[in-house]
DNA sequence: AAGTGGTCTAGACCACCGC
DNA sequence: CGGTGGTCTAGACCACTTG
C-alpha cells in the first residue's frame, strides 16, 4: 500500500476512533511528516483525501482540525438500465412506445431552449415486467443525428451515450403517485407510489436531453456508498 | 489558478467537446508534461482527478483513454432536517413521539448485534406541516449514553452526529406507500406516496444506529450534483 | 523486455491570514 | 509579520502489464 495511503488509514482511524474527536487540531504537517517519516508533500497529499472526505478542515495559518460536523457526501451511480438488470442476472427487454417532434412543455423548453426537440417514450422490461418508463426529450438543435434514428432497436439513454458528451448533469430523485398514463405503462393501479429520476444534462451550457425515468416503488431502490478515501 | 487545475480544464474541455471522443488515447504523461511545460507529477495530478470524475481511464504500460462509458458517479448530501429546513427560510419544529428500549426486529439485529437497542420515534415538521417522520434504532452497547438522553429537545439524528463518530454509512433509497401508522404520522391516507431513506452506519464494523426517515412525496425532492468540485 | 503510470524525495517559493 | 498550507520542480525508483 502506498504510504500516502497508509498515513490517511491511519488518520481516519484516529477520527474515527474518537481518538481525535471532533474540533480537535491536528499536528502541523511537518509534524506528522517528520512523526511518519516521509516529507511534507507526502502528508499532503494523505490529509487532502481527509477534507475531501469532510472529514478534516484546513485553513492557512490556523491549520488543521477534524470538521465539527462530519456531514459526508454520498456517491451514487445511475447505470443503464440494461447493464444494471443484467447485472443481477435478470433477463432484459425494450420496447419503444412512441417517437414525435414536438413543442416540449414549459419547464423541458427552458432546458432545451426553443428548438424543435424530438420526445420517445419506452419501456424497459426486466423479466418480461415493466421496470421503468423513460420519457425523453433530445434537443435536435443540439444532436441533430437523432432525427436519423428510429430508437426501435436502441433506446435513448444508450444511444445518447455513445453519440455525444457532455459537460454537466443534474439529477432529482422523488417519489410520486403514478398519473393514469405512468400506471398503465407500469402496470400499475393509478395512485400507485413510484421512482422518480430526472435528469438534465449540459454541453456547455446547452441543454442536450432531459428525461424522466419512472419505476414501480416495490422494484426499485437505489443504494449509496461512502466516498472512498479517493486519491487526489 | 494552479497549473494542475489549468491542465485538468484543459483536457477537460478537450473531452467534452469531442475533441477527444470516448476511446481516444491521450498523450503520455511526459508528453502532456512537455506541452504544458511542466513536470510529470504535476501533469498527473490533473490526470488523476479526470479519473476520479470517471472521464479517463489508465492502465501501465497501456496508457490513458477517454472513458468510453462516461458513467459518473453522482455525489448528494442528507443535511440535518433542521438546518435544511433553515436553509430555506422554514420555521421548524420538533416532537418526540415515542423512546424506549426493545428488541429490534429481525434485519436490524443484524445490523446492530442482539444487544440492547433503543427506539426513538420522531416528527420534525417545517411550517407547523409533518416533513419528515424519524423511526431509529440505537445500539446501546455501542452508544451506551444514549440511555440518559430524553431526545425530547433534540432529535436523535442531532444529538448522534455530535455524541459519536462513524467510519462507515450505507444508505437506501426508496418510494413506498405509506402505512396506516406512518401516513397517520405524516398526515396522510393510507397508501400514500413516501419517499423513504434508511441510514445505516457502523464504527469499524460495528452496527452504530439504524434510521427509516419519511417524507410525504409532494414535499420532498433530492437534488445532486456533478462530483467536478473536488477537482475542477 | 520495455514502456507506462504510481509514487516518493528534497528542496523551494508563494499566498494567505491569524497573531 | 511570520507560520501554515498549497503548490511546483527535478530527479528517481518501482510495479505493473502488454506487446
């Protein structure tokens, strides 16, 4: 294990262990380069995974204390749909219900802006029962190859992957009560409580694709990790 | 701005301009180093953040590619309900609704061990409206001081974020529909949609506390963001 | 076998900010 | 003002893995 590392597990368990409890300051990094025995640029880097971490505070001059309120983020992953049910060794299908130009609602034009935009509507399936509703909406403006494509044999989301980059993603999670149109794609009564993602995605500034990504509740839970001691 | 970060934005629009599509190689190390007019360290500092964000891959002797599957990781963040509700200007409130020690059902005892375990059951509302219902189990051989604490001043998620750290915290997050008992507790008809986190967390593989919050659907949203802020 | 990334050192300069 | 963190250099050794 680098030694890098070796100082941060070592940090971490001194926090963690109350050993160093919350506020306390922490020795200079001459310090601790000279207790550990490497130089400074070492420990830097080590305590600098810490405050990515929240877990450790560092100003100029008044160094280094363990944060007070060790509020850490957390990581998630949105993989696609395919790759998640194959994943867990279920069987995976797709099926698209429709595809139109169209004038988006208001909320989805102030994404895209007022270009003609292009919606598909499908299903994915995973053992033969509906696991999510993608309602998409694509910027022709911004992804003009997406008029040549029919999205019968590929959807949307996996399609887009491959055919352009982009820059920025902004994701809402929410539950709702599937409107009648969600509950009969679903197989759902409506009412029914289900998943909610939305995701806007940017390419400098330029909105590309906003979707709406619908699962029945009782099928569909998302699991977060801690942010691992990630390397800077 | 510092030259590593200069680099890394560099590359970085490289990518998402297309530039280098998904797949592409990317210059070596020394190369990038004699184009930047830098040292190699440096150039692999920026090049270790771009992994990080999950927009390069590296592999010895191989070299560094563009990602072919940009699939980031989303990072998001479960502030205290009070200071969310702070944050928006809300007026909040908080009511223990019930404590007491009992044997916790099958799948936390897995978590927390067959010791002693205490139940806080909690309301906090914003604007005098239920937002989010508290249902937590405490190991008491872990966090023995929680035996003298009422909770009926601070909520449990308060108190345990000053009283104890932790090295690690699982999080699941689900739509249901509300119970009879939480919808009552919420405001709700039976079946209602909730939007549903449990938090679990552990100091060096040992079950800390266990936590269901629910929030009704319409009140509650999570928003993330992109992981760039640690690096670009 | 050799090229690539991964890491560390020893030293240095600078910006910031609390004293 | 001076101490602290933030960064960079020049050089080096090593581990991994692929051709």
């Amino acid at each position: 294990m680098a030694k890098y590392k070796q100082i941060q597990t070592e940090l971490l368990s001194r926090i963690t262990s109350g050993d160093w409890p919350p506020g306390q300051p922490i020795p200079h990094e001459a310090r601790l380069a000279e207790e550990f025995g490497c130089t400074r640029p070492t420990v830097g880097r080590a305590l600098r995974g810490l405050v990515d971490m929240g877990l450790v505070e560092r100003r100029r001059r008044a160094g280094s204390r363990v944060a007070r309120r060790a509020n850490r983020d957390l990581v998630m992953n949105i993989p696609l749909v395919r790759e998640e049910i194959a994943a867990r060794g279920g069987s995976y299908s797709y099926l698209r219900l429709e595809r139109e130009r169209a004038t988006p609602p208001q909320d989805v034009r102030a994404h895209l802006g007022g270009a003609p935009a292009l919606r598909v509507l499908a299903l994915h399936f995973e053992n033969g029962q509906p696991y999510q509703l993608e309602d998409r909406w694509i910027s022709l403006a911004a992804v003009p190859q997406a008029d040549g494509e029919s999205f019968e044999n590929i959807s949307p989301s996996e399609w887009l992957l491959d055919a352009i980059p982009f820059s920025r993603a902004e994701h809402v999670l929410r539950a709702a009560e599937a409107s009648g149109d969600v509950a009969r794609h679903l197989g759902l009564r409506a009412g029914a409580a289900v998943f909610v993602i939305e995701r806007s995605t940017w390419l400098d500034e330029r909105g590309i694709t906003r979707v709406r990504m619908s699962h029945p509740a009782d099928r569909f839970s998302i699991v977060t990790r801690d942010p691992g001691v990630w390397q800077v």
